[in-house]
C-alpha cells in the first residue's frame, strides 16, 4: 500500500512539472498576459506626443470639446449659462500657441502655464461676481511682466 502511494506521489509530481514547463514555453510570461497586456492597459495605441498632424490635433479638439460639454452641462444644472463650445475650444486652442509666442523666452513654461491657470481662476471668480471676464492672455503677460520686475528688484 504504501509503495502505491509513493508511487502516484512522485508521478503526479513529475506530470506537473513536466505540464508547467510546457506551459511557460507555449504561451510567454503570464504576468506580461494578465497584468501587463489587456485591453485596459496603457501601452496599446499612440500616446498624444505621437499623434501627428492634423489627425492628432483633431482628435485632442474633440476630446477637449468633450470636456467643454460636460462643463457646460454641469454650468446648467447649476442654473447659469451654458458654454459656447466653439468659443471657448478657440480660445483654449488659440492660448497655448499664443501664450508661446509672446512670452519672453527667459520664462520657464511651468510659469507660463501656473500664470495662465491663475488668470483663469480670476475670471471663475469675477464671473461668480458677475463681473466682466479679464483677457487671459494679457492676464498672462501682466503676471509674468510683474514676476520679472519683482524679480529685478
């Protein structure tokens, strides 16, 4: 009896090593499968920085209209006026070039962009205010004309 059971041991032993072998050779690494490769994962399809052309500025101005929708939905259920989408999209796609253009070069973009953030949330404010929106651009251009002579004195 008891040689029949070292003997069944052993070779279900054998029979799962030999099966787990021929496992991992057949289909790759199951961490790569499972956790690194399904459809939810991020490195299947371009990311922004590889998108060209007109096809990927088309495509980032239908995602940022897409949010431009849902903020301005979210703006009438709160009772107040709803976007023009198209607008605001020209504005937003109009400002990043523009705010390049006229910056200094000696500014850093992080400070472009923390000025330009800045003035946008001036305006959120004066709106609640019900007062007339600033220019974000000139907003953009006083803050960082300020920094810089802050910074020389």
């Amino acid at each position: 009896m008891e040689s029949l059971f070292e003997i069944v041991a052993i070779g279900a032993s054998v029979l799962f090593v030999v099966l787990g072998v021929l496992s991992s050779i057949g289909r790759g690494s199951v961490h790569d499968q499972m956790i690194g490769g399904g459809d939810l994962s991020m490195d299947h399809g371009p990311s922004p920085e590889d998108r060209d052309g007109e096809d990927g500025e088309a495509q980032r101005d239908e995602e940022i209209r897409q949010m431009l929708r849902a903020r301005s939905e979210r703006l009438v259920r709160q009772g107040e006026q709803p976007l023009d989408i198209e607008a605001e999209l020209e504005k937003l796609s109009g400002s990043a070039g523009d705010l390049q253009d006229s910056a200094d070069a000696s500014y850093d973009p992080a400070a472009i962009e923390e000025a330009r953030q800045l003035a946008i949330a001036r305006n959120t404010r004066r709106r609640r205010e019900g007062l007339e929106e600033l220019d974000v651009q000139a907003e953009v251009t006083r803050t960082l004309r300020g920094l810089n002579s802050s910074n020389r004195s």
